[in-house]
C-alpha cells in the first residue's frame, strides 16, 4: 500500500487550487500522522491531502474543513474516486467551524481566511502535546502571521519553516527544460505544553 | 509508527554527506516502496535512505551498496541506532557489487560514480515492471547523463524529473532569514517493461 | 567604463555582509540611476552599492549612511580602492542620519533596523516624483513591513517585488554541482506624486 | 540616460519567447560591454537583448543573429520603437551566418541550436582576448554541452556559472504571492588567450 505520493493527475480537480504533490508529501509527512490519529485539514481545497491524510490514518479519521461548495463536493468526488471513509466534511470556515470537532492530534492548514490566530489559538486547545500544526503558505502575509503568532507564543509552540521550490522537467524535442512551480513555505509547529 | 521524515539531526554522519530530510522524503515517497519490497541503495552514504527505506519495507529487504569504508561503517552505526535489521550492507562499488543480489522492487542511486550508464542496465534487468528507480542527481553532469540514457532507452523506462529547492527559516533575534540549502534533481524512472 | 558588476571578490570585505554581485547588479539597474544622481544608499554595509552607485552617478552624489563603525572603515577603503571620490559617507542610523542631506533622485535601502516606515516617510519628501527606492529585503519581517507599507501608501508609491535566488556552479573535478546562495527580496517603489 | 533594464512589456514581444528583465540585466552586466564595443547577438529572438547591448555600445555595433523570420520582424521593429540604428540584423543560423561579420569584443549566446561547439569555435577566433561570451542556458542538454565544451577548452576560456531563478510576486487582494519564472543558467566564459 502506498502511503502518500498520489499524482496530481489522480485528483478531480476542477478550478479549485490543489496543494502541488511535492509539497503535498512533505505536509504529510511533517505532520507525522500515526494510523489512528484524528486530523484537521483546515481549507481543504480538492481534498487532496485529507485523501491522503484519510489513508495514513487509517483507523483514525480526518476532518476536512472548508467553506467552499465547490471545494466540498471536490473532496466527496475524491473521496469516491479513492474509496476513502474515514473523512467528515465540515462545512464552513475555521474557527467557528471547529466547535463541535473532538480533540487531534495533527493540523494542516492550507487556508486560513484571515483568522489564523484565533484558528491558532483554538487548535492548541484541541491538540495534544507533541501533535504538530502544518501551514502552507504561499503569500507574504501568510508566513509573516504565522511567524509573528509562533514567536508570540514561545510557551506554547516550537517552530520550524521552509521555503520549497520545484522546477518540473518538461520533455520539448531533444531537450529537456525547467518548468516553474510556484514556491510555497511550509512551517511545522510542535505543541509544548 | 512514522514511515519516514527522521529529523536530520537524530542520524549518525561524521563527514560524510547526507541526503538532506526534505529530498530523502521526497525521494522515499516517490519510490513508491511496499512493506515486502526489495530495495537497492546505491551509493548509500551515511545510510539516511536505507534506514528510513527498511522501516519502511519492514517485511522486506534494502541492500544498502557503498564504497567507501567511512560510510559503511556509518551505516551499520545507524542501524544500531534506530534498531533496524533489514539491511544488509554491500561493500563496493556498483554495477559489479550487485552481482549476486536478488530482483528488486525499487531501486534508489544516491551516487553512481561515473557508471550510471552500466548501472542502469543491471537495474533495468533485475527491476519488476512497474518498479521505480530514484535518482538524486547534484550535478549538471549526472542529470545530463541520466536524461540521456532515458530518452536512449523510451522503450523500456518512463520518466519524470524535478530540481528542488529547499530554504530553511533561521531565526536571529526578532528576524526569520532564509538559509539556502544546495538544490537538488530527483528523477523518477518507471520501468516499463 | 563598466558600470556596474565588479567581482564580490574585487571589494574590501572585513566581516561585514555583503550584498552579492548578482543581486547588485539587479538593485542598482533597477534604481535607474543617471548620471548626476543625487543617490541614498541607506544601510551601506561594505560600501559595495555605494561604489557602483557612484561609478554611475558619476557626476552626482552618494550619501553612505552607515550605524556601523567597521562597515564606516570599509566603505572609505574600499572608495580609496576603486578610486571613487563622490561619496559622503554618513555615520548613523536613518531616519535620523538624513536630516541635513539634500533631495535625492534615488534611494537603496539595504538595512533599515526598525525603522522602516519612518525611513520610507523621509524618503517620500526627499525624493523627487518618478524616483525609484530600491529594498533589500533578507528577512521575512522586513519584506512583510515593506509591502505592508507600500500598501498603506498606494497614493505615494507604486511598487514591484521579486524574489531572486542564485545558485553558482562550482567545479569538483569532473563535475559542476550548485552552491545555493540565499534568496533575498527587491522591492522597487517609485514615487507617484 | 538608462544603460539596461528595459521593462518586459516595453518591448514589441508576439509569440517569440523573450529573455526576461533580471536574466538579461545580469546577461549584459556579465558581458561587460563598453561603449565602442562589436557584439555579436546569437540568437537574437525578439531584440530586447540587442536592443539594450545597442544602448550601452553606442559608439559600436551589434550584430543581431537570428533564422526565425517572425523574430527578424521583431527585431527590427524594435529598433524603430527604440530609436535604436547600431543594430545589423543578420537573417541566418550561427556558425555559418557569422561568416563576413567583423571581430568582436563581447558575445551573447541566447539560442545555438545544436551548433554549440562549432559556434564556440569561431567565437573564440573573433573574440579579442579577455572578452566574454555569456550564455543563457534554459535546458540541462545546453548547459551541459556548454560547460563539456569549456571543461574540455580550459586553456582557450575561463568560466563561472549561475542558475539564476526568479519568483515575481502578484498582488491578488490584500495579499503578495509568489509567482514562479523558469530558472536559466546564465555562463560567462572569458577568453584567456
């Protein structure tokens, strides 16, 4: 069984953003989902990491939060497509969507509206200690919220960051030449106490 | 149980050069390896791979091939460390230190000297269908003769190729400032038939 | 007469960063800068901008405004080094340091501690209208309090940014591999009234 | 007056493919063209490299390479937009179309078709000694024939390489996200003798 890794081509997509597989993968894999955790994916999008979430946890379950009617029936498209049951669409937007949700043990959030501190603030709550918070971020403003929230709450988190860039080959003729994909940072923050 | 995504920081590497956490992800995940897969890693280095490639085909095998003696013995120190048993260290050099191993189901080439050609060949003969090989590639020189020998061979692999690039956030004092890490082309090759 | 591009190399360096060629090269083009420029190079550093920048404005003026006293020796050597003699070097931190300076026609800010938006308010009643401020912007909190200004004063300035990355081939024997320097921010901002 | 950095959209473009702003700033910095300098334009495409090597050589000439009849068209309409007339245009495929040009002091390589080492051959015959040929690079297969041939002609020409990748950032609402340009390695070869 393949854990994570699924082609972007594999997804329906329609108009939706996707989280691009590279990066998709290194979410997955920073978030350190084990069989039975319970994950928010917070602006699921496509559901393309809530599929993929729902396969790592496999005894667990995913919620996948979005406020978007198109993004949702993506993800319950997906969800057939893949096979996959182990993940509640939660309509509506974070926090206020979170309320009725139980306790986690991994967060991804790929969209945050403008509410990332109070989502912050909430997902501390429900997370358990040594659970890990993943953000995407592709603008400016995003990462520099998200870094000014985590060093604002030292007590609380431990942070790490990246920048990932990938450069696609594409086949043109007798050569083979660098196709750009928009970078993105990815930060990983482990709850302390 | 965490399939892969070891901090660099918990592998044993005196100076020998490692695989950094992002791309030995990225490459794991990419090889699409199953819990009863054989494995080669050729050039293996430390072992980074191999290690987080063991745990991951737990009911398999990674013939971890490496010539030099700094990082045989790195390897076999990180097996100790992270308690992994599946692996059977290969002394030598590649093409002919894979003579008398058994048919694999992936295949990952850290570092092919200048017999990628020769290595390939060998790989292509004891691949299943289906299977994939890895490449990490650092210089123009390997990518280049790498994209030469699978366009030279349509017929029996696929491919696709990326170049990564990965900047680390580092804090200093009240600023997150980018430390770029050196980039990296991973190819996927898909054996076709 | 070259313009601009010396060798990182061809500066006095001492242990105080430098601005890299490339990113030089890109900073003072995209300045505009004429030849009987008035130019604030804020945040001198080395004096590596400051030098080209007057090689360009060879018949003008560059104000070097520097806090630090190593980066203030280097700059004075480094203008005895290239021969340049139309730079004033300024000892002190902006906004302060720009009190008796006359109007500019362009402005390089490559430091600005945590002063930006008062700097950036001088520089507005300073610079004449269709002139250019060039940011160099290293850490994510500065390139966030850049933006966060220009979009307050969308009245003032309009601007573009990039992000530039370059990686240098190096040669190890028979091959040429990368050598990652880190990516930096260039915001251009020009006056609008 | 501006020596280089014409805007992208300044330039008349069609369907020819055009060296963006940063890659050709560094491009013609790196050549370190002088005013009275013979530059050859191996490639030319739409002009905005000859354009601007025209601008900064404005007692010299430029001779603007290029086969593609829709690019010759492009050219010249250019040098009417920028009043530009020490351009020749010379319809043809280098090495052959270099036949009856003058010796040169700096070269730009944009486009060699698969001609790369027999227009470096006759390059190097009509460089003066110490001018610079500078290549820009967007496939693996031409940066490796470049740096093979350089490797391979060490006493004729020393070399530096760079990739260089840029990210634009796009202002979409209250937000700044990257948006990815193709990566290019930019040579600079330097005759030695």
């Amino acid at each position: 069984m393949i854990f994570c890794g699924i082609d972007d081509s594999e997804f329906i997509r329609g108009k939706v953003p996707m989280t691009k597989q590279e990066v998709r993968i290194l979410t997955l894999t920073k978030a350190r989902i084990a069989p039975s955790d319970i994950v928010y994916d917070i602006g699921a999008g496509t559901g393309s990491i809530s599929i993929e979430a729902a396969r790592i946890a496999h005894e667990g379950k995913v919620f996948a939060i979005e406020r978007n009617p198109a993004g949702i029936s993506l993800i319950k498209e997906n969800m057939k497509k893949f096979q996959v049951e182990n993940i509640e669409v939660v309509s509506g937007e974070a926090p206020g969507a979170l309320a009725g949700l139980p306790n986690c043990d991994a967060v991804i959030i790929g969209g945050s509206g403008r509410n990332l501190d109070d989502i912050l603030d909430i997902v501390h709550e429900r997370l358990k200690v040594g659970g890990r918070v993943i953000l995407n971020c592709i603008t400016i403003q995003t990462i520099s919220s998200c870094l000014e929230y985590l060093r604002a709450h030292k007590d609380e988190f431990d942070y790490e960051a990246i920048q990932v860039q990938v450069n696609r080959l594409k086949a043109v003729g007798p050569y083979d030449m660098a196709d750009a994909v928009n970078p993105i940072y990815i930060v990983t923050a482990i709850k302390k106490v």
